[in-house]
C-alpha cells in the first residue's frame, strides 16, 4: 500500500494543531484553578470581631492547605475514573537499519536473493540490506472492559468512589479546621480587648494604692498606725503595679497573635476596637443534640471515612475476580518511498487470579476488618461530640450563676463608695474608708468583667464544639 507525500503532511499538521489545542486548554484550566480565592478589604476604622474572623479566614494557611487537599482528592478521583476508560496512545519512530532478511515476514520488501542499495535504490544481487531507513507509526488502545469493579467504565467503580469519599471527608475536615481558626481568633480577640480594658482598672488601683501608701506612712509617722500596716500597704501597690504590667504585656502578646494570623506586617497597624461582642442567649440543648447533631462535620468526615473504607474493601474483593482487557493496535510503516504497510490487530485479553498464597484474600479481610472498625468508630464520635457540647453547656450555667451573684455584689459595692464619698465630702468618713471601698469596687468590677469575658470564650468554645450549627460571632 502506498502513501503519498501531502497525505503524510496533512496528517502531521492534524496531530500538531491537535497538540496545541490540547495544550492551550490545559493552560486554561491552570489559569482557572487559583480563580476561586478572594480577598477581603481591611477596612480603615478599628477591627471588630467579626473583622479579625473575616481576615483570619483569607489569611489562614491552614485553610488554604485544606482547600488544596480538596482539590488534589478531586483530580484523583477523576483520574481514577479516566483509569477504567479507554486510553489511546500514539507513537512515532525513524529508524535506519542494516542487515538481511531473517523471514519472510521481513519488514521491507525485497525480492528474495535481492537487496536494496540505498545510494542508487537499485536492487543488488546479496540477500541483504546496506544501509535501510523506515518510518514507524503506531497508535494501541486499551480498554478495561471489567477490571477492578468498573464495568465497561459506566458505572461507579470502587477505585473512584474511594477517592470521592475521601474528597467529602476533606471537605468537612476543612469545615471543622474553619471552626477552629474562628475559635482562635475569637479567644485572641477577647483576651486582648479584654486585657486592653482591664487596664484601665489596674491603673486606678495602682493609684489608690499610691494614695494609701503614702496615707498609711503618714499616719504610721504620727503614731496612728503600726509598721506591719505600712508594710501590707506597700506590698498590695507593688502586686498592683505587676498586674498592671502582666495585662500591658498581654495585650501585646494578644496584637502579635493577632497581627500574625491576620496577616499585617507589624502591631502599630492593627487597630482593634475596645468593645467586646455582646453575650448572646445559648441555644437549646434540644436544638443541638437532636436532628442537628447528625450533619455535625465530624460525623460526616467519619461517615466519609466509613465510606472510603467500604470502598477500598469492595476494590479488594473484585481484585479476587477475572478481569477482561480489550487491546488494539495499529501499526503503519514506511520505507520514505512507495512501499508501505499497515498492520492491526485486536485481542481480548483474561487475566484469572489462581493462586498467591493466600496473599491477595488477606488483604480483603484486612480491608473488612477496617471497615467494619470504622463503623464501630461512628457511635464513640458522636458520644465525644454529645459530652463536649454538655460539658460546655454546663460551664455556662455554673459561670452563669457566678456572675449573677457577682452583679449583686457589685451592686452592693458601688453603694457603699457612694456613700462612703458622701461621707467623707460631709468629713465624717476618713480617707483610708474611702480608698478601701473603691478598691474593693473595682476588685468586683475587674472579677466581674472576667468572668464575661470568660463566658463569651465559653460560646466561642459552643459554636466549635457545635461544628458550626450555631453561630453568633458572625
């Protein structure tokens, strides 16, 4: 059979136009894959929680190295789906040989007794081949027709469910690595705002102190008081300037935590505001261990993992089975003039498992084993989440009660210094009463303030442990 020159030319520039448009789409694709991610404006007044949330979500690594796990499982999930389809490939050689036909299935024609001279082409009188050059094309089909549970590749083979599987439980592993990120900044946003206010309290107390230190040695001069109340006073302003200083350098521990996962350069450009979130009314634990608690993220990464674990148990026990492979091949050979030939063939090829000591049956049950396993895992997740959601919720209504209790001291606290101040404007309260009763105000008010700022980190701790059912930070 014989192949003209611009047929061969067609047919090069085909597979050339069809390799650039194969590439161009794959750039494409590329190009598109960092399409999705967006970026969220810092604006110019102070940050509030749900701010620092926002950017602590565009800014964590952790996120992102979830987001690309995601998208690795996919493209192995479509690879494995492309694995029980049929695969084409192609192949192209020039080869120069020398030598004598051994057969008469000799890739070039020659006369027999005769060879071909490859300076004038003229057909010489030994049986052989001075110098010969060929060009080669083949292109060989494979197509699984049942191999590994996929059937003709119709239907979804274990191989890929495997990989959608573990696809899904990425996904809600990333959801519960979201909620750990809010639960973070949430509890670093609070300690710092909150240390950035308390000091406005250690700054009076080390004030008053002052003022009682120096009343205390003033009297303890004129005989009114003993040394050792000198003394105590003294110590309690020396504790009150260290408290002062522990909340300063909280504060800046809090902003360098801040600025790190927020992503800013330095501290002096984060600018936090000084209010705190309002404590809001805790859901019904109804609400959160009924139906709800069945999307939790960390049962459904489970049940992916229960899944996924079916899945390679099912790919193991049809690797137990006959597998049938269709094979073909077409070959084309040239010899750069009028002589050329095509070859094709097919063939259907049965592999049968028979016999691998045992091998291959112990990786099933090892697989069954597993599975089975990650079942039993199932009902121990959602007993932790159960305990941790109540555990939480009981923290609340003890930390609830404390801070009822303390309001009403608190209460009772800023009575007695309005009065002590009446007092002593009238000169009867001495100015020590006076000091003493505000300290012990601004004890209450500071003890109060932590303990509120101790139940909001409690809701932050509610909406992880809740997996993002409830939310009230955003």
């Amino acid at each position: 059979m014989t192949r003209s020159g611009p047929r061969r030319t067609r047919l090069r520039n085909k597979l050339a136009a069809t390799l650039v448009l194969f590439f161009s789409a794959a750039l494409c694709a590329l190009g598109g894959a960092g399409a999705e991610h967006q970026y969220v404006t810092v604006p110019s007044r102070p940050l509030t929680l749900k701010d620092c949330i926002a950017l602590a979500l565009d800014e964590s690594p952790a996120l992102e190295a979830s987001r690309l796990d995601v998208t690795s499982a996919t493209e192995e999930a479509r690879a494995a789906r492309g694995e029980a389809l049929p695969s084409l490939t192609g192949r192209g050689t020039y080869q120069l040989f020398s030598g004598s036909p051994v057969n008469k299935f000799a890739i070039v024609n020659t006369t027999t007794g005769l060879a071909i001279n490859p300076s004038n082409r003229r057909p010489t009188t030994d049986n052989g081949i001075d110098l010969g050059s060929v060009e080669v094309y083949s292109a060989h089909l494979s197509y699984p027709l049942f191999r590994d549970g996929s059937i003709l590749g119709f239907n979804t083979a274990p191989a890929e469910a495997s990989k959608l599987a573990l696809r899904r439980n990425l996904a809600w592993t990333a959801k519960l690595r979201r909620e750990d990120v809010i639960a973070r900044i949430t509890d670093a946003y609070i300690t710092t705002v909150s240390a950035v206010n308390r000091a406005s309290y250690a700054a009076r107390r080390v004030t008053l102190l002052k003022k009682q230190v120096d009343i205390t040695e003033e009297q303890q001069k004129q005989g009114l008081m003993l040394p050792i109340d000198l003394k105590l006073a003294r110590n309690q302003y020396a504790g009150a300037q260290t408290l002062s200083t522990i909340l300063r350098q909280q504060a800046v521990a809090g902003k360098i935590q801040l600025a790190r996962a927020l992503g800013f350069d330095n501290t002096d450009e984060l600018k936090l505001s000084n209010q705190l979130p309002e404590p809001p009314a805790p859901p019904s634990a109804a609400e959160l261990l009924g139906p709800l608690i069945n999307e939790h993220p960390s049962l459904q990464a489970q049940k992916a993992k229960i899944d996924e674990a079916r899945e390679d148990y099912r790919l193991q026990r049809f690797r137990l089975y006959p597998s049938v492979n269709l094979d073909g091949s077409a070959v084309h050979i040239d010899d750069f003039g009028d002589n050329g030939a095509e070859v094709y063939t097919g063939a259907i090829n049965v592999d049968v498992p028979i016999f691998d000591f045992g091998a291959q049956m112990s990786t099933t049950r090892a697989r069954l084993a597993k599975y089975q396993a990650e079942r039993a895992r199932l009902g121990a997740v959602k007993d932790d989440v159960t305990s941790e959601i109540v555990g939480i919720y009981q923290s609340i209504y003890v930390l609830s009660q404390n801070i009822l209790t303390l309001q009403e001291e608190v209460a009772k606290a800023d009575r007695d210094v309005q009065v002590t101040n009446s007092q002593q404007q009238q000169g009867i309260a001495p100015p020590l009463t006076a000091i003493e009763k505000e300290l012990h105000l601004i004890a209450k008010r500071d003890n109060l303030d932590g303990l509120e700022v101790r139940r909001l980190m409690l809701y932050a701790a509610l909406q992880k442990a809740a997996g993002g059912a409830w939310k009230w930070t955003q």
